[in-house]
C-alpha cells in the first residue's frame, strides 16, 4: 500500500511540474477562490506547517494530517476579512472511525455584498444590486498506513455564480505526511486542484440582435455568447517542519503554482502548555520565485509590480482550554496587505470531543 501511495504521488509531482507556471500564465486560470486559504492556524503560518498539520485543520492545507486526530469529533468555524469588503467564511468537521481512518466535509463561501447592476445604458446603475455566489464543498478520506506515514484524499465540487450564469467543477487534493523514525524532521506532500475545466454558461449570455446586414424591419434573432473554458489553479506543495526544542519548530516550504508565480514560504510555532491550557504562538514570509526573464518593453518598476505579491508577513496566536467533556480552541491570524486593500483578519473556533 506504501508503495502504491509513493507511486500516485510521483505521478502528481510529474503532472504538475509539467504545468508549472510562469509570469505569463498569470490570468490564464480561473475558479481563483481554491487559492484563498482558511483558518487562522495555517494562515498564520503561510502554509509551511502542511506536514505537522493535524485534524480539522488539514482540511484544506493538507488531508493526510485529518488522520492525526485523537478525539472523536472535531468541528471549525472560521471568518476571514479578504480584500476589497469580501468575507470568506469556512465550516468544517472531521469524525474519527478508528481502524478506517478519518472522513471530513467543509464548506467554504464568499459574501460579496451588494454591488450595483450596470448595463451599457445605464452605466451609472439600474438601481438594482446583485451578489455573487461562491463555493466550494469538499469530502475527505485520511488514513494512517503506519505510524509515520499518513495519506489523505478529499474532492471538492466548485461552484460559481453570478446573476444567471454560472460555472461548475470538481477537483482533487492529494497530501502525504511522513515522520522520521531518528530525528524530529517531518515531510509533507500536497497535490491540489487537479480537476476538470470549468465554463461559464447560462441566461445572462443570451442577447437579442439584428442579423448581419439584414434590412429595416427584420426582427432581431437570439444570439448565445460561448465562454471559453478555464483551467482551476493546480498547485504542488512541499514543506519540511523541524523541532529545534520540544515546542519550538522551524518550517519551509516551497509552493509551484501551474499558472502563477511560485514561492517559498518560512515560517515559525512555538506551543507551550500551563496546566489543562495550551498556546501556540507562529508566524511565517513568502519570497516569490520568478524564472521568466523581463521584457525589454517593461519597465523594472512595473515589472517588480507584477511579478509581486500583495500579500506579506503572517502571524497569528491560539489558545486551547478544556470545557467539560470537550476542549475549545480559539485562535486568531492576520496576513498582511502591502497594496490597496487592508490587511486580512481572521478568527476560528474549534470544538473537539
């Protein structure tokens, strides 16, 4: 079985290096809400914690660590204030079946507000608003084959749409956890958004015009504007964690996006327990990697722009307390905004019993 896990993701790393992006995919993929990251404790670390991750939290950064739960149930919600007024809120579970593994659901979801209806005659607004609808719902399977290898599987189905038109996917997450037996060195393997192209179709395409070079008077004819299908953002992730002390670990990671700029990602925790009470404290940066050479009609300043990120420093803190028969996580992250928007502020509750 080891083996065969080894295999399928040898296979997925092939895949997705040979879609590695560069500068000049950038736009060239869609359904760009699976990028957007949940829960303070990962976002707080950037991602570099994907071979430690456990329970609830794997989810969405890793689904072989939802194996790495001790209690039976485990539930999260979490709210992320994400640019320009939009609100990412996040619900999932993950159940223990014991010698069968672990099973999880999440529902992720994007509240737009309310934004004002233009049409091409009256650009200043119709006087009605709309709000987009975004989702992803995925389900997740996660087993310890030993006691240092954890494999885990979730697919997602992807939904997005705005007044009456509208696009549906589905996609699949790939992650491995391994432990070194001699030395307090962890390994984690993710492959993401592997999946199916998606097309926007529906009502809102639908026109009426005259036909090409018809008289005065003939009656107009409806017309079908076609979308063209997109990618989803297929993503390869490799990260190392490293206990320097008991409590205090050291993590990297590298993160090749098909059709984005990759990245590599540092980041820090440190746990302490006082009595029945735990902390953790953490942080991580990204430093963009960018191979494709400049265009001579580019400017550097432009150049260094786009290439960029708005995004910088995350940190975060969380506390766990025992309640009764359960035990309560609250925890709280922000990931810096260099550009435009404020920063990115999020908070999760996690129940476990």
């Amino acid at each position: 079985m080891n083996r065969k896990i080894t295999y399928l993701i040898i296979m997925g790393v092939l895949l997705s290096v040979s879609y590695a992006g560069t500068v000049k995919s950038r736009g060239t993929a869609g359904a760009a809400q699976l990028s957007v990251p949940v829960g303070a404790h990962g976002i707080a670390l950037n991602g570099t914690n994907l071979a430690t991750v456990s329970g609830v939290d794997a989810l969405y950064f890793n689904p072989a660590g939802t194996s790495n739960i001790s209690n039976s149930f485990q539930t999260v919600f979490t709210n992320m204030s994400y640019i320009a007024d939009i609100d990412v809120n996040y619900a999932a579970f993950v159940t223990n079946l014991g010698k069968s593994g672990t099973i999880g659901l999440s529902i992720k979801s994007f509240d737009f507000g309310d934004i004002l209806r233009t049409s091409a005659e009256n650009t200043e607004g119709t006087g009605e608003t709309f709000s987009p609808d975004f989702m992803t719902v995925g389900a997740t399977w996660s087993k310890a084959f030993t006691d240092r290898i954890r494999f885990g599987l979730t697919m997602k189905y992807i939904q997005e749409r705005i007044m009456q038109t509208s696009a549906s996917g589905t996609g699949f997450d790939l992650g491995v956890q391994y432990a070194f037996a001699d030395r307090p060195l962890k390994l984690g393997i993710m492959l993401s958004n592997l999946g199916t192209k998606m097309q926007y179709s529906g009502a809102d395409l639908e026109h009426k015009l005259p036909p090409d070079d018809s008289e005065e008077g003939t009656l107009d004819e409806s017309f079908q504007q076609v979308s063209e299908g997109f990618e989803i953002p297929a993503e390869l992730n490799l990260a190392a964690a490293y206990e320097v002390i008991p409590g205090l670990s050291l993590m990297a990671s590298y993160n090749n996006n098909s059709f984005s700029n990759n990245e590599f990602r540092f980041g820090g925790e440190y746990n302490l327990t006082l009595g029945p009470t735990s902390v953790w404290l953490g942080g991580a940066m990204g430093m963009g990697s960018v191979d494709d050479e400049k265009p001579d009609d580019i400017s550097q300043g432009d150049w260094d722009e786009y290439t960029g990120s708005i995004f910088g420093a995350t940190f975060g803190a969380g506390i766990s307390y025992p309640v009764g028969n359960m035990t309560v996580d609250v925890e709280v992250a922000q990931r810096s905004v260099t550009d435009y928007f404020d920063s990115n502020l999020i908070y999760s509750v996690k129940i476990s019993f």
